[in-house]
C-alpha cells in the first residue's frame, strides 16, 4: 500500500512540474511576442 501512495505522489509532482514548465514557456513565448509587436507599432508610427 505505501509504494502504490508513494508512485502516486510521484507521478502527481511530475504532472505538476509539467505543467508549470509549459506555464514559464507560455509566459516567455507571450512576452516575446509582445515584443515583437511594441517594435513593429514603433516603426509604424514613428519611422
């Protein structure tokens, strides 16, 4: 019974570290994109 708990304490913290990987990955992808968009407003309207 302890090792069934403790595998699935493993595979939760592993889902779990998953996700967050893809929340930082979606947050830096959004911010470089953001980027990319304030530069090309920039160019737009000041060049």
């Amino acid at each position: 019974m302890k090792a069934k708990h403790k595998a699935k304490i493993n595979a939760r913290n592993k889902r779990e570290a998953e996700q967050a990987r893809r929340v930082v990955n979606g947050i830096f992808i959004g911010l470089i994109a953001m980027v990319v968009i304030f530069i090309c407003i920039y160019y737009y309207f000041f060049n």
